[in-house]
C-alpha cells in the first residue's frame, strides 16, 4: 500500500490541479516522478465500453459482452446472479485493460418516458439499491473499480446538461436517495459520478450537500466522485462542492484556474488536497489487479444468455406457451433477425457475438417447421405489403410469434421517449397477424414499459424480452420452448395509458426546471394512492408452473424499532415443472403523522423450487424498514404504532397480511415554537405536559366566546377548528380573559418546554 500521506506532501500545486482533471477521454494525469500511474476508466453500464484510443470518445470500441441492460436485471430479482455478472464484467475490464467500469446507474425510474431508464433498475429504491449494491460488489471482489451514477435526480434527457431538478427533501430522501445510499453503505464503490443536472438550484457538480454533507459526510463514502462527462461548469466551485476528479481531459484552462484560485487564497489548499488525496487512493488501488490476459467469451456469452432468461417477463399466456407439438411456427418481425438487444448512447457495447433470435429458434425447433415474414421495415413507415405478407405467413401456420423492436428514435439515451406506444407499422401489424392467427405470441425488445391497450386482448401470449443483450436470442428460445420456465418480474409499473403516469403533468418542465411535483408517489406508490388500474403491476411475472404461500410468521408481534423482526413464510411449487418464484415483502404503516405511501418494498427473496417442493423464505426488516423521513426533525424517524407486512407475488397481489407494533425508540427534539397549532402542542408529550393545565382553562374560555363545542349558529366543530390554529391566534381572540398578552404567555409556555423562545 502506497504511502499517500507522503505523495501528496511531495506534489507541487501544478501536480495536483492537474490530477483532478482527467488528461484524456478516458484517462486520469500520470505523475512519472512520484510514480502515480494513470487510471483508465470506461462505460458501462452493462458491458465494458474500452475505446482503444484514449483521445476518442464515441470510436468503435473494443469486442466484450453485451448483458442485459439493467430493466432486465432488476426483472430477475437475483442478487446473486448480479453478483456473477459483476465478477464477469471485472474479468473482462482486467483482460481489456480497465480500471474503473463506469457503472452502475441507480437513479428511479420517475416516469416511463425518460430516455436512459433502460440504463436504471427499477421504480423502487430499495430493489434498485439492492442490484446495485450486488453488481458493484460483484465487480470490487475482483479488483477493478466502479462508478454509481448519476448522482443525484438524474430523471430526463429533456434539457439533461442544464435543468434544475425541484425536488423536496423527504422525496429526495424517501426516493431519489437510498438506493445510492444503499450502495454505498453496503458496497462501497470506488468511485460516484455526479449527475449533470442542478438538484434544488444547484449543478450537482457543485452540490456540498450533496457530495460532502450527504455522500461524504453521512454515509461515509470513501472513494472519488467523478463528473459526468463535461458536468464541471467551474473547476472551482466544484472543488469546493465536493467533487474530485472532472472528466473528460484535458481541461487545461481549468487546472490553472484552480491553480490561480489557490494562489489568490479563493480556495483553499486543504481542500485541493482531500480531492488528491481520494483520487491518490483510487489510482493506487487500481494498480494493485494486474491487468490482461484474455476473457472466456463462450462462459460469459452463457452468463448473459442466463440472466436475460431469468429477466425477461412472460407478461401474459392464456395457456399456448410453452410451445410444444407446433409443426408450422410462423417467425414474423424484423427483431427476429435482426436482433435488438442494447440501446443508445454511452452504453453501447461491440458484442463479441450475437444470437440472432429467429436461428435460435431454428437451433431448439426439432421437427417444427420455421417460416419468416419481416413484418415491418426498418424505416419505421408502413409497408401494407409486408403486413399483407406476415398474414399469409401466420394464417399457414399453427401459431405466430412477432419479435418487436422498439427503434431507437422511440428510446435512447439524449432524448425522452415521445409516447409509451409502439410504432404505428408495429401495432397495425399485431392486429393484421392476430385477427389470421388467434395464436399469437408477441415478444418485445424494449427498455421501458409500453402500452397495450389497443392490441394485448388480441394475442394469446406476450413475453417482455426487454434489451436482453447480445444472448438474448437464445434466451427468448429458451422461454418459448419451455427450455427455461419463466421467472422475471418487472420492477416497474407497466401503465395502461401515459396520462396515467405519476409525473405526467410536471413532465419533462420546462424554463430550465422540472418540478418533481408527485413527491414520493412514483411507480407503485403513485398507482396504489390514486387506487388507478394498471396493465401490469409492479412485481408481475408469469411462470409455467403455479405457487402457493402459507405459513407466515413474525419473529414477534412487538417490538422495538432498532430490534427490527424476521418474517418467513413457505412457498410452494403446486404445479408440474420445476420453477423459480419471487417473494416479496411490502410495509404498510396503519396510521402516521405524514401521508405515506399505502405499501412499501423492504425485501424480496428467489427460489427455486421443484414441483411439490416448498422452502421456507426469510425477511429481515430493521429500523428502516419502518422509518420515513420527517423533513422538520431532517431525519428518518419511526411512530409507535401497527404495521401491516404485506406477502405477495406483485404488488397487486398479496397473499398475507400480519400485523405488529412498533415501539419508537427515538427521542425526538421538540419542534414545537410559537406558530405551533393546539394539536401539535398536545400530541408532542413535552408540549402536553405544559400546555395540559392552561388548554382546560382555553376550553372553558372557548365556551363562553363560542357557545360551546359544537355550535349550531356557525355551524362548524369549534374545538375541530382551533386545534389546527396555532396557540398564540387562539389565545388571542381570547385576550380580554387573559391576565398577560397572548404572544407573552405563548413565550412563557416555551420557556418551560425549552429553557428559552426558539427563533423562528
Ligand atoms: C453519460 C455517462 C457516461 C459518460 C461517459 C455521459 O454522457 O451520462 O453515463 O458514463 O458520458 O461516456
């Protein structure tokens, strides 16, 4: 271990501006004398993007395996399996060179429009937190460094450089944050990159809440953060915000920038130095894996074939999947040879292979035989003679299956998704080929939800076989032959409309800002509340074979927060093929001081389980898994009361329900100041305490003022609506009863509950 303490004394001022800039598209500054290499970074997220020139930021980049993108992953719920592509992703960032993979994205998926959501896991913070935590361990394990982006609020493409992000705190804190926070604490990245937006009015590149009071301070992270690519606005005031390292290089008005401002005393020196001292230690850690050597293409190809079998959601079957004893199975859609399986934009990945989907098919079909109709075209107009050639096709046929792609001008990083439908060509086609084929089985490569109204009750089954990477191909095969039984579930909502969505009408903003006006209702959250109908709730996947659950337990019926409890509950294969189910567990807080969500995610569990076969699962929930954050206390807290934990299959259905009660074992400052209404007096004990003796004499005065509680000459609860004023407006129009004016006595009172007035 390289004594860094000792580098950074021996570095001249020039040296450690310099290393805070990167000195290419991909490299960070050597510094020959004292040995400090340079540190290659490359995308990510889902493949290693290494670009053989350093100089060059959008060349061909070298051959390396293209996994699913994170929609995909997030829809297998398998951390462990996550955990395996990490490790393969860190061998294949050592064979080709890579230091730090830039990956993974964890940021929520607000609405289905944003553009990069294939990029992010899911509309759930603590599932996408979880993924998260499982790749970047996966990666780490074996040496090579990772980069959780984009931190924070990166929601939209729409104006991505520049807009501001108005989100308040406990939405940022309930939503935006913990699955950072999450893999963070757990796993510790290497490196964070910041987010190109302004979060509350400021660049996250310059964000000291953000980078230094929140990332660096509260949650303890170690590493570096990196900018975005061309995030930095001002080297300066990002240094002074937190941010250590701006890529790309080389900036060089920028290291003198920060040269001058060190020498003119605008920054100080210290805080150049604690930026060199975290890239120092990142750049030496990199250097302890030894780089090269070669990868096994055909072991990874395999480990992405699996994942995009595990991930991909048969979202609906009347029963005609799996295949078996078709003779004539008519293949119609471009995506069946022409396979899509990544999107757009800094993630793209030069596979090393590709399964083409309709040869995939061809390789597993046996007796069956094949016949093949493009369908659509490429140029996204309608070709009637192609539809016309895809009914002939499917109408000679005992079943159809449509391979769709979603063209990259309907979804991309740089752009927000126009609408959530398919192509017009695309739809009109499902309709032609369902109404000459009742058989039909669509199968999607998309990132994000689309919607289906217009055609879903036409076709027999659809499988969601999302941006499935470079095996998928086979992995649709494996599915549609009952090769694999189907265990994916979404992690997002797949809405019935757009108008239906939780952001609709604060999307994308505009006027530089964009108001996260649905606060922590997204996804689920958003569709439970308005009690909304959904095409496929959160959680939603279908299996060839069928579960059952029984015997949940509680570790106990009370208990402390900071204790937490253990929930279990069996599960069981009741059908013919062996399958994989996920459980997962939702919160739900019986009553409490803020609004909340009516559910919550706090545990999700895999298994696989024979046919007859049960296994018992287990959920450990801690203080968190009760707590939300209250935005006056600036901390998550927990209320006594009932919690209902919820076991289900999706959101949308729960199989058991058991009730517990929480202790609070928080003591909570006492908030109460001189606009405090009467009820937040009486429902903070300290308040009560004092406030007790003098409100019995407030309700006798009330009386003579009023006429009693319930006054039938104003027509209204009086009692009802004082205890929502605050004490000082009640005493008030009570003066000519009191012996001191009112503002005095509220003073008094204070005094006994704080020692001396709060400020306001
Ligand atoms: C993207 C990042 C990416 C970087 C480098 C940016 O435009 O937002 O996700 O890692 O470019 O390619």
């Amino acid at each position: 271990m390289k004594n860094i303490k000792s580098i950074l004394a021996q570095m001249t001022l020039e040296e450690k501006a310099a290393l805070c800039t990167g000195a290419s598209a991909w490299t960070t500054v050597p510094v020959e004398r004292l040995g400090i290499p340079e540190m290659i970074v490359s995308d990510g997220p889902h493949g290693v993007r290494r670009v053989p020139d350093a100089s060059s930021l959008m060349m061909t980049s070298l051959p390396a395996t293209c996994f699913p993108t994170a929609s995909c992953l997030a829809a297998t719920w398998d951390v462990d399996l996550i955990h395996e592509m990490g490790e393969a992703l860190a061998e294949e960032c050592i064979a080709l060179n890579v230091d730090v993979l830039l990956g993974p994205g964890a940021n929520m998926k607000r609405s289905p429009l944003g553009g990069r959501n294939f990029e992010y896991f899911s509309e759930d913070p603590y599932l996408a937190g979880e993924m998260a935590a499982s790749l970047i361990d996966g990666i780490q394990g074996k040496g090579v460094g990772t980069s959780l982006k984009h931190f924070a609020a990166n929601n939209q493409e729409f104006q991505r450089f520049s807009i501001n992000a108005v989100v308040d705190e406990r939405t940022l804190y309930e939503i935006y944050l913990p699955a950072f926070e999450n893999a963070v604490k757990k796993a510790q990245p290497w490196t964070v990159m910041c987010a190109y937006n302004k979060l509350n009015g400021s660049y996250c590149s310059e964000h000291h809440e953000l980078l230094v009071d929140i990332l660096k301070t509260k949650w303890g992270f170690q590493g570096l953060v990196v900018s975005d690519w061309g995030a930095v606005h001002n080297r300066v005031a990002s240094l002074k915000g937190g941010l250590d390292l701006e890529m790309p290089g080389p900036q060089e008005t920028r290291v003198q920038a920060v040269v001058e401002a060190v020498r003119s005393g605008m920054l100080d020196e210290s805080i150049l130095d604690e930026s060199v001292r975290r890239i120092l230690g990142i750049v030496f850690k990199a250097q302890e894996t030894p780089k090269g050597g070669e990868f096994d293409i055909e072991a990874h190809h395999a480990l992405a074939r699996k994942i995009a079998a595990e991930g991909m959601v048969l979202l609906k079957n009347d029963g005609l999947l799996p295949l078996k004893g078709h003779q004539h199975i008519a293949v119609i859609g471009r995506a069946a040879e022409v396979a899509h399986f990544q999107g757009g934009g800094s993630s793209h990945i030069n596979p090393t292979k590709v399964a083409i989907p309709f040869q995939e098919l061809l390789n597993q079909a046996e007796e069956a035989e094949l016949s093949y109709a493009e369908g659509y075209s490429a140029d996204g107009s309608l070709h009637q003679e192609l539809i016309d050639q895809a009914v002939d096709v499917a109408e000679s046929a005992d079943v159809a299956l449509i391979y769709l792609a979603l063209p990259a001008s309907k979804e991309s990083e740089g752009y927000d998704r126009p609408d959530l439908e398919l192509t017009e060509p695309q739809i009109a086609l499902i309709k032609a080929v369902a109404t000459a084929q009742p058989k039909t089985v669509v199968v999607l490569n998309n990132g994000a939800p689309v919607v289906m109204s217009d055609w879903i009750d036409d076709v027999a089954a659809v499988l969601e076989a999302w941006m499935m990477g470079q095996a998928g191909g086979g992995a649709i095969a494996d599915i549609l032959f009952g090769k694999v039984n189907p265990s994916g579930k979404v992690a997002e909502t797949f809405p019935l409309k757009n108008a239906d969505t939780p952001a609709h009408i604060n999307w994308p903003g505009g006027a530089g800002e964009v108001r996260y006006g649905e606060g922590i209702f997204i996804g689920y959250r958003y569709y439970d509340a308005k009690e909304l109908p959904v095409l496929f709730p959160f959680g939603h996947g279908l299996s060839y074979t069928t579960f059952s659950y029984s015997n949940p337990t509680v570790s106990a019926d009370s208990f402390r927060d900071v204790d937490g409890v253990i929930v279990k509950v069996d599960v069981t294969n009741t059908g013919n093929l062996t399958g994989k189910e996920t459980v997962q567990l939702y919160v739900h807080d019986q009553k409490s001081g803020l609004v909340r969500p009516e559910k919550e995610l706090k545990g999700f569990a895999k298994v696989e389980l024979q046919p007859g076969e049960t296994k018992t699962v287990s959920f450990e929930l801690d203080f968190r898994s009760f707590a939300y954050y209250h935005p006056e206390y600036h901390q998550w807290i927990t209320e006594d009361g009932e919690f209902d934990l919820l076991i289900g299959a999706s959101a949308a259905d729960i199989r058991h329900s058991l009730t517990i009660t929480l202790e609070s074992t928080l003591e909570l400052p006492c908030l109460i100041d001189k606009e405090s209404t009467i009820r937040e007096w009486m429902t903070d004990p300290r308040g009560a305490a004092v406030l007790g003796p003098v409100f019995k004499q407030i309700k006798s005065n009330n009386q003579e003022l009023f006429g009693g509680e319930e006054n039938g000459d104003v027509g209204m609860d009086v009692m009802d609506m004082l205890a929502d004023m605050p004490l000082v407006s009640v005493l008030m129009f009570q003066q000519g009863s009191l012996t001191m004016p009112a503002d005095e006595m509220v003073d008094g009172l204070l005094m006994q509950v704080h020692g001396k007035v709060p400020q306001m």
